[in-house]
C-alpha cells in the first residue's frame, strides 16, 4: 500500500467508528480494501470485475445495487465516483439502501487541491484530472480512468441534491512526492489532495 492510500484509509476507518453490529457494504473494493479486518455484522463486498471476487458484481455505471430498501448501515467507497458517469444514479442508490441512521464514507480526488491549484498556476493540468476521451478512443473501456472531476463545493452539491448531508468532513493532507508534509488535520479539507466526507440521510 502506498502512503497516500495509507494515509486515506486512516481517516476513512476514524470516520467509519465502531461497526460491530452494524451492515457494512464496502462499494468499489478492489484488491486492497478498506473494510478488511473491521468487525461487522454482515461485510459486502462490491465490484466491478469478476475476478476481484466480490460478493456482488455490480457495474455501477449501468445497474442497480441489487439490494433492498434501508437494507444496510454504512457504505464505503473510496476513490469510486470519479470513475463513475452518473454519480447522481449512484448517490441516489445510496440513499435508497442505506438504513434510517445509517451513513456513506467516500473519499475522491480534489481537482482544487492546494498542489492541483500550483500545476494549473503553471500551465500543468491537475494530478488525478478526468480523461473521459480515453473511454471512447478505439471503443476502449478502461474502469482506471476518471471521467469526472470534484472539488468540495461541487461535491456537496451533488450530495445534497440526492439528499445526502455531509456530517463530517475531512482530507489526507499535502504530499511532495510519497512523503506527507502537511497532515489533513491542519489545513481546511478544500485544500488536502483527497477529500474525504461521512454522509448521513437527509431525507
């Protein structure tokens, strides 16, 4: 694992609390995951790709979660909705699935982040930028790539659009290179390269 991912995993588990007695549902879990070694009542896993080996392959670009109404407490989806070209249908499941007092921990690349805001200064694109054309060139589809690109304004926006209210609000912090030189806690979350928010149910 390397330090940014380090670093974001810390503050996502901080966020997420005790889960012992609760449904987690860890959206997106690729092959290192956050919701390994968390105790839960019930964890289900969900993937894009088979050969993952999810509980559930979903792809969330084009499909439902096939799950129940308020059928589970808390999801995680780290790095996910930059990938996704409709986060709204997939915020929108969220708040479907999630239970009355239940709540989503996400975290995405910031395009306005302190370092991004530099390279833009200088004529550089953003770190962790969309490339939605890759999708399209020679009718590749590659689920590495992003095809959109949030700040913390813009993010909220579209949360409580699909009536999700951010509770809290977080970042990893400034990197040079792999080596953190600005922890997340001291500095707003608009600046920190990831932002990283726990969601709750609005309506």
């Amino acid at each position: 694992m390397n330090k940014y991912d380090e670093v974001r995993f810390k503050v996502m588990r901080e966020l997420l609390g005790n889960a012992e007695d609760k449904i987690l549902l860890d959206i997106g879990a690729g092959v290192v995951r956050l919701s390994k070694g968390i105790k839960t009542k019930k964890t289900i896993l969900v993937d894009g790709e088979a050969k993952r080996n999810p509980d559930i392959v979903c792809d969330l670009n084009h499909e439902k979660f096939p799950l129940e109404n308020e059928s589970v407490d808390i999801i995680i989806a780290g790095e996910l909705i930059e990938h996704l070209f409709n986060p709204f249908k997939f915020f929108k499941e969220c708040n479907r699935v999630l239970s009355k007092n239940g709540f989503l921990i996400l975290s995405t690349p910031n395009i306005c982040s302190l370092k991004n805001r530099f390279k833009v200064l200088f004529g550089k694109l953003p770190t962790n930028c969309a490339e939605p054309a890759l999708y399209v060139y020679e009718g590749s589809y590659d689920l590495q790539n992003h095809v959109g690109d949030f700040n913390f304004p813009h993010l909220k926006k579209m949360l409580e659009m699909t009536g999700l209210k951010i509770s809290d609000a977080r970042c990893d912090g400034i990197f040079i290179k792999d080596k953190l030189i600005i922890p997340g806690s001291l500095i707003p979350p608009s600046l920190g390269e990831k932002l990283i928010v726990k969601c709750v149910r609005e309506r």
